[in-house]
C-alpha cells in the first residue's frame, strides 16, 4: 500500500497522476491532514483567545473540508488507476512527522506526494515537507513536481 499525502493544490493532484501511471493497480491511502484552530494560533504567535469564537465547531468544520479533500484525492487516484481510500489525520507535530506517523501506523511501502518547488529564501522560510520527508522517512518517497515546474527545469537543461 502506498500513502499518498493530499492537500488539494494542483502539484498534489499531478502526484496522484504520476503515482497511478506508476504504480497502476496499487493500493492506495490518500491522506489529507488538518490542523485544529486553536495549534494554529499556537503555532502562528497569533495565541491570544478570540472571545466569541466556537473552537469545535471549526475544528469540526476543518476536519470536515478535510474529508471532502481526501474523498476527492482518492476518487482522482481510482480515475488514475489507483484501488485508493480516503483518510485524514489531526496534525502532530510538523506535516511530515504527521505523514511520517500515518505511514507507520498503515505500514505503507512508500510516500508520494507533490512538490510546489520552492527554492532559496521560500523554501527556508515555508519549509519543505517534502524535503523533510526525504530526509527523515525510512521507506520510499516519491516526489513529483508539478508539470509546470518539470517543464520549467526541462527549458533549463537544454
């Protein structure tokens, strides 16, 4: 089985292509991770408790966009040949150390996933998940980038 780590953006839906011409027939997980609002707060410096907000009903409500992005991922990995199910998680840690725990706890044989190709100061300033997946992870990570970005390094070699 492999996880396929899903977010919705263009370069995710490009690694669900590429994943099926690939690996055609394959299970699949197609895992979107969400954040509860109140880490997000925490994580952005932004913690100060905003008074006439419902925590649980956003949360419920980002764990519910989560299920509708996952839902699709996986319907675009079954169009691409993929035998994919939907999953999502809370965020535990950084994404990849929350994709990192997801591929642990489903024993997937491998990571796909996209890559926005964010170089120099961006890249240091977003950080890469799929740098730190890379990095850190103790099976298979393939990462694709979009086609635009595969274009673009292609124009650059020639």
């Amino acid at each position: 089985m492999i996880l396929i780590a899903y977010d919705g953006s263009a370069d995710a839906r490009a690694a669900i292509q590429r994943a099926g011409q690939l690996l055609s027939g394959h299970p699949a997980t197609v895992l979107s991770v969400w954040e509860r609002f109140q880490d997000v707060l925490t994580r952005s410096g932004a913690g100060m408790p905003i008074g006439s907000v419902d925590y649980d009903e956003l949360d419920r409500s980002y764990d519910e966009q989560a299920r509708e992005r996952a839902e699709e991922g996986a319907e675009l990995a079954r169009d691409a040949g993929l035998k994919a199910q939907p999953r999502t998680c809370v965020r535990r840690g950084s994404i990849a150390d929350t994709i990192l725990t997801e591929a642990d706890e489903l024993g997937a044989e491998a990571i796909v996933l996209g890559t926005r190709g964010l170089t120099g100061l961006k890249s240091l300033l977003l950080g890469s998940v799929s740098h730190a997946l890379v990095q850190h992870a103790d099976r298979p990570v393939i990462v694709v980038p979009s086609p635009e970005l595969a274009a673009e390094r292609a124009a650059r070699r020639r």
